[in-house]
C-alpha cells in the first residue's frame, strides 16, 4: 500500500516512494524537518494524485481492486494530466478472470469460520 512507506536516502532526503525519488518529489531532510510534518505533506500529495483517475477508471467494476494503478504507471512527465494505467488492460483480464475463483475462495473460508 503506497502509504505505509517512505524512502530515506543516505543523506536524510525523504521521498513519498522509490519511484518518485526526484527532486520535485522530495519532502525534505530527516535531519532539518519535523518528521510529522513530512509525513503528512506525503499524504497530501500523493492523496490528491491518487484521486486523480480518468473517466474509464471511474466508471470501471474493477476500481475498488487496482485503485487505478500506481501513480508511476499513470502520469508522465509530458503529460499533467492523469492516463490509464498501462496495465489496465491486463489487470480487467486478471480481475475478470479470477473474480469468480477468489469468490469461491471466499466463500469456502467464511463456511469455516
């Protein structure tokens, strides 16, 4: 889950991921800033970026599985704008495949219970 992490590089630069290790992505320094304070300015960016899916992702079942990707896969730097995924099509596959084994699965574990 992206945000059960962060990247500590050798200096003490903080970044919200090891895909977004650049310098517009930096947080700040563990040794200079309030490490709460860096921790909630991740969230506030990567929160934002995350919500920020194409129409095809909003309106698509299999939204609550994928979340729309990880935002490395989404936005390029030519473009602002958010894109698809481009595992998109391979992901409706997976889901639509397997959907019905894991419902089994499923329902197997909650008879044991």
């Amino acid at each position: 889950k992206c945000a059960n992490y962060i990247v500590v590089e050798w200096n003490g630069d903080i970044y919200p991921c090891d895909f977004f290790v650049y310098e517009k992505y930096k947080l700040g320094n563990i040794l200079h800033n309030n490490f709460t304070e860096l921790i909630e300015k991740r969230n506030a960016i990567f929160a934002f970026q995350k919500e920020q899916l194409p129409q095809d992702c909003s309106e698509c079942e299999w939204k609550k599985l994928c979340f729309g990707g990880c935002l490395k896969d989404r936005f390029f730097p030519d473009n602002p704008h958010p894109e698809k995924t481009y595992f998109c099509e391979g992901y409706t596959n997976f889901f639509s495949y397997t959907n019905k084994y894991f419902q089994l699965q499923a329902n197997n574990l909650k008879k044991r219970i």
